[in-house]
C-alpha cells in the first residue's frame, strides 16, 4: 500500500506558503537546528528510561504547522488508534474486550528505529518534490531518527507503518479478528484459531523493517488477566481492581483530613469515574456531592 499523493509542492517557497510562514523562517530554523532541542530523560514503568528531544517554542510551532497542514491530513486505516484526533486509550481497549484471546506485540526502539531516508520517501510518497522533501524530514528528525517529544513523531510513525497495518488488516478482516495499533502497541482479538496467526503477524513487522520486543510480547486467555493499553478488558473496559483500590484509598484518606484535594488526587478520582461510572461515580459523590 502506497501514500496516495496529495500534494504538488516542489520548492521551498511552495512549502513556506503551505505552511503559512517565510522561506526565511524555514532556512533559519534548518541552519540553526543543532541550537533547537534539549534532550531529556523520563523514567518507564519498566525502570529504564525514555529519551525525550524538547524542540526549541519557534521549531515546536513550525512543527505543529506540519502536523496541521500535512500530516493530519493524510488518511489512516480504522485500526489506527493513538496519535489520531477523537480516539483514546479506552477506545482502543474497548475494541478487544470480551475476546477468547487476546495477543499482544511490542515495537522495540520504534521511534528511534524510523531514519530519515524512511521519513523523506513518506514525504515524496505525498507528493513533495526534493527539496521540499528534505527540508520537512530535517524539521521533523534529529540525530538520524525520529525524535520523541515532538508534535510530527506520532504521525509520521504512523504513516511509517502503513503497510504493517494494511498487511494485518488483510489477514485480521479475511478471518474475522480484531486489530488495532497504538503507536508502537499492536494488539490482536479474536477466538481461539487466532493462535495460529501470531507468528505471521510478528513476522509482517519484522519484514517490514521493524524489530520487536520480544519480552513484551504476550498471549493472554478468557480464564486471565486480559490487558489492553493498560485496562482490563475482560468484559468491559476496567482499570485494575489494584489501580482501583489505589485510587479510593488516596482519595478517601486525603478527603478524611479535611480540604480540597489536590489536583492529582482529583484528576485520578475523576478518571476512575470516567473508565468506571459505578466505582468512580460513587467515590466523586462521596467526595464532592455530585
């Protein structure tokens, strides 16, 4: 599946207008971008830590100017679920609960794994000619991959792995399975026979120039824990009865000694409510008499 071209833009002056900037502006920025991002660090939940490019306020704005005029204006399949305007975690969950099976693969190093050739070719696939084409990939990578923490990253990821999805999507709708992709999280539904479907859906990634992480790859059964983005999925989308308990008991105790709540506590009680309207529900009440 190719890029279908939605574009006829050629020269630098053609992109600064489409972007609604100078040609100035864009050679400035792309003369100066080794003084345009700092590089940061934050903790996973595995314990290693995620690298993070923080692009300078002027490059974040010509950035978002990208996403806004091009990127998000580029068609993505039904099964892309994170980095697309209206979706969410809980709806991409909420699509595989209720499942026999669920089956999970792991990206490794995905954004850093996209090189620029891989984003230039998306940008011509689009229809930039040369020279605008390289002028957006070395506005939207750094270091030789696609940096973390900027506004293109997610969409041109997903423009990356159009033909991974398109391959699954083949398969997945011939028999009947459910797929759905958040970013770098692939995630398989269905009856037991899709059990046989796992080693071609790892392999589908892996020909297509991505490696997986092997050790987040998991089959999960009806009679377990089935997780999806971090909710249960078992019959209905849930946070963890862990995660629940957590959540009224930092709720309840900080209510107990009197004053408002602060943010933190407020917004994790109020996202209890929102993932589950019963248990949430009664907690904001209690809390808060509404």
């Amino acid at each position: 599946m190719r890029h279908r071209k939605m574009f006829a833009i050629s020269t630098t002056a053609e992109l600064a207008r489409h972007l609604n900037v100078t040609p100035g502006e864009i050679n400035h920025l792309v003369s100066r971008l080794n003084r345009q991002y700092r590089r940061r660090s934050r903790a996973k939940p595995d314990g290693t830590r995620r690298v993070l490019f923080v692009p300078s306020d002027k490059l974040k704005l010509l950035q978002r100017k990208i996403y806004d005029h091009i990127l998000s204006k580029v068609p993505l399949l039904p099964c892309v679920k994170g980095g697309v305007s209206g979706s969410s975690p809980i709806r991409n969950a909420a699509m595989h609960t209720n499942k026999a099976v669920v089956f999970k693969l792991d990206i490794a190093q995905c954004f850093p794994s996209i090189r620029p050739t891989r984003v230039l070719a998306i940008f011509q696939s689009l229809g930039f000619g040369p020279e605008a084409a390289g002028l957006l990939t070395k506005l939207t990578t750094w270091q030789n991959e696609l940096p973390q923490g900027v506004p293109t990253s997610n969409a041109l990821t997903n423009l990356a792995l159009v033909r991974v999805d398109w391959r699954i999507t083949c398969v997945v709708e011939r028999y009947g399975f459910t797929y759905s992709r958040w970013v770098d999280d692939l995630t398989f539904s269905g009856p037991k026979r899709i059990l046989k479907f796992r080693s071609l859906f790892a392999r589908i990634v892996e020909t297509e120039g991505f490696q997986l992480k092997h050790e987040k790859t998991k089959t999960q059964l009806a009679d377990e824990r089935q997780t999806v983005t971090n909710f249960v999925v078992n019959t209905k989308v849930n946070l963890s009865r862990e995660k629940r308990a957590a959540i009224k008991k930092e709720v309840t105790t900080a209510h107990g000694q009197g004053g408002d709540l602060s943010p933190s506590t407020a917004g994790k009680m109020f996202w209890l409510r929102t993932v589950n309207p019963n248990v949430g529900g009664r907690l904001v009440s209690r809390v808060v008499g509404r």
